[in-house]
C-alpha cells in the first residue's frame, strides 16, 4: 500500500474558478453561484487553461454517475461535472447545492472519478472566502444506488446550521460508491483522499468565494475517513490548510464488529466485518474470502455489491457467527490482522487540532474502543490536541443530536481569528 509521503509529489494546486457551468437534462446552461459579484463572467469550459472537463449529461440521474472513458488527466479535486438539485425545505434563503462528479486519487494512483455533493450559503462569500466543512458519512452500503449524493442533501447532519454559519459544506460519496468500480470500504487512506478531495471540488466549483480554511468531519465510517484525512492532509493535499478534524463516533477497528471467538450465537455487527472483508479482497488482491469465510457466508456475498445496508444486515442478523467466519479466520500475525491494524486511525499524526465524540451507550462503535484509540494513539503515541468529549445517554446514531451544539461552537471557534482548542490529553 503506498504512503502518503509516497503521494505527496502527485498533488497539484488547480485554476480557481469563480463561476461554474452546469450541465443537465436540457443541455449546457450557465448559472452564477451565489454570492458571485454582479455582473461576473461565466467560466469559458473551451479555454485550455481549465483544469475541469465538463461532460455533457444524457440519460437521467445514472448518467450523472458515468465516468468518462478515457477520463482526460486533472488534479485531484478538479470537477468532470455537475448539476444543481432541490434544496430541501428549511435551509436558508438563496442556498444552492449541486452534485458534482470529481476527480481523486485511487488505491493504486490512478486518476478517477468520485461523486458527492456541494452546498453553498445564499449570502455574499465573506473576503477570503466561505471556508469548507467537508463531511464524510456513515455506512449507506455498497451498491452505487447507495451513494448519499443520489438522494440529494437530506442526510447531511448540522446542514442548516452549517449554512446558516457561512460555512460551504462538501460531502463525499467515496471511491466506487456511486461511481462504477471497487468501494474500499473501511479502508482509510482511500475515504481520506476522497473526504479531502470534495474539499478540493469545492474550491474548484467556487473559485475565489471559498477559502482554503477546511474542517473534516464525519460520523461511524466517516468519523474513520475524518480522521485519516487529518492524518494525510499535509502529504496529500498541502495546499488546504485543516483548521480541525471531528470524528463523531469512529470505527476505531474493524474488529470490534465481531466477538473475540465466534460460535452459536448471531451477532447482527458481523454484516460490517464481511463487508469489509469482501471490499479488501478486491482492494488489495491479498485476501481470499474462501479462507476467511464459511462456503454459506461466501454464498451470500454473491451479491453483497448490489446491496444497500439495511437489506444487507437483514441476510446476516440471524445468522450464527461460526457459520460466517471460518475458525481462526483472525489469527494472529495474519493478513488480515495486519489489513485491520493499517486502517485503525492514530498510526500517524495530524497537524490539526481534533475533536472525538462520543455516545456511552453506543453499542456499534463501543465507547471502550473510542476511549483507547483516543488515549493510547492519538494522545499517548501521536501527541495529537484531542479534545475527548463523551455523552451519557447516548448511543451511535442520536448522539448527533446530543453532541450538535458542542460539535457546533468547537468548529467556529477552530474557524474564527481565535482558533482556540481544549486538549483532553494528559500533559507528558
């Protein structure tokens, strides 16, 4: 797997852009973003200068999703295209979103195409521009009409508050999901580059009217790529400065999805396991599911890519965990086991204040498991500023709620001229 000191000679800044050229149903047509100067000159999608390909879309929404063959070379985060979409009710007046098809970097360096969406505040970009929270989301499955970016803007957490703050919020679909080809799913280095390159998209959509100021943020699978997008940031994407990482909730390990031993009894987390399992086999090339998994398991992952999650778990709920996963399928000094080791977050430091929250109850992402990753990786072996924050009386899905406004005033107070952070780490 290659590192981002591996990655650091491949990033390239991009063209600002101040206006964006959208392409739907209809054909080519130009809008203003909002906030754009009256007056302002639409981008010339001719000039040989840009670095965006705008691709004209025909055939409804799927097509949206098509990744032009051959994809003409661009930098990470450069925009193949995009389209606006409703705004749902309740944000802010003159808010506009749009879905965007961008390019990123894969697991192996090849130039491709990731899909998500952008939302900007209806006011005037402030001097410096609207600094970006690029939010990263939980597990939706791994069939491409599973992509968050398909149903629009509506699962986006603090999205109006956000909005209402002056904040451009950019969200990622991920590699593969949404997109044709292999989901990495729960693989870091992979949901960071994509998490940090709709940041990117963002500024290329926008040009002068967004900042370089970004947080990362993201909750259960998103608050993993939250936090390897801190860790990678100064490598991969130097020209974007963090002003903070949330990771609301983080898988801390895959294996805390499956009991120590397995045997009689039916563990509905086990569905994550083999997800992942089937994900990395394709990733990485090193895994062979047939020794991991029972025949039974392996059957049923047949079709595990054209599933979105909660038909997935249903196949599994009941399902005994010695009729998943093979006997010592874990062992120690494995494969896997070292796959699981390189996409726990905390082997490496991020240069951005971060701040982990998390719900006591939770019986997904255990508070047990949070709590090492928070005291031993990030504070003990990385010397991270983490400001640790966990709430009694909540579990992993409503602690979003519970956590809202202190998430809230933690990112603006990281985004303001103060840029205080608490440290919750001991003192060494």
């Amino acid at each position: 797997m290659r590192t981002p000191t591996d990655r650091a000679h491949r990033t390239r800044r991009r063209l600002r852009l101040g206006t964006v050229v959208l392409i739907g149903l209809l054909g080519p047509m130009t809008l203003l973003v909002p906030g754009s100067p009256a007056g302002s000159t639409p981008r010339d999608t001719t000039s040989t200068t840009s670095t965006s390909t705008t691709v004209p879309v025909l055939g409804g929404l799927d097509s949206f999703y098509d990744v032009p063959d051959p994809l003409s070379s661009a930098p990470p985060g450069s925009i193949i295209r995009s389209e606006a979409i409703p705004v749902i009710a309740g944000l802010p007046i003159r808010t506009a979103a749009y879905r965007i098809l961008y390019h990123s970097e894969s697991m192996d360096g090849s130039d491709i195409g990731v899909s998500g969406v952008v939302v900007v505040p209806g006011r005037r970009a402030p001097v410096g521009g609207y600094p970006i929270v690029s939010w990263a989301h939980g597990t939706t499955g791994l069939a491409s009409d599973c992509a968050p970016s398909r149903q629009g803007i509506d699962d986006i957490p603090f999205l109006p508050q956000l909005l209402e703050a002056g904040y451009v919020v950019a969200a990622t679909d991920y590699e593969g999901l949404g997109t044709s080809g292999i989901d990495p799913y729960l693989v870091g280095q992979s949901e960071g580059q994509s998490v940090l390159d709709a940041a990117r998209a963002a500024r290329d959509l926008l040009g002068s009217q967004a900042s370089d100021q970004v947080i990362v943020a993201g909750h259960s699978q998103g608050g993993q790529a939250a936090l390897f997008a801190g860790q990678i940031a100064a490598s991969y994407a130097p020209e974007l400065f963090i002003a903070g990482v949330v990771s609301i909730a983080p898988v801390a390990t895959v294996g805390e999805f499956v009991p120590p031993t397995v045997g009689r009894s039916a563990n509905p987390l086990s569905v994550f396991t083999v997800a992942s399992l089937y994900e990395w086999a394709k990733t990485y090339g090193n895994l062979t599911l047939s020794s991991l998994l029972t025949p039974a398991a392996v059957n049923l992952t047949a079709g595990i890519d054209q599933q979105c999650i909660n038909s997935l778990a249903a196949e599994f709920a009941d399902m005994p965990t010695d009729r998943i996963f093979r006997p010592g399928w874990e062992s120690s000094g494995s494969t896997v086991v070292a796959l699981e080791t390189a996409n726990e977050p905390g082997w490496a430091p991020s240069l951005a204040p971060i701040l982990v929250v998390q719900g006591i109850n939770d019986t997904l992402t255990p508070y047990t498991d949070a709590t090492t990753l928070v005291d031993q990786r990030l504070c003990r072996d990385q010397h991270d500023t983490v400001q640790y924050d966990a709430f009694h009386n909540a579990g992993h899905t409503n602690v979003l709620d519970v956590a809202q406004p202190s998430v809230l005033r933690w990112m603006a107070s990281r985004l303001s001229g103060y840029s205080r952070s608490g440290n919750t780490c001991p003192r060494s």
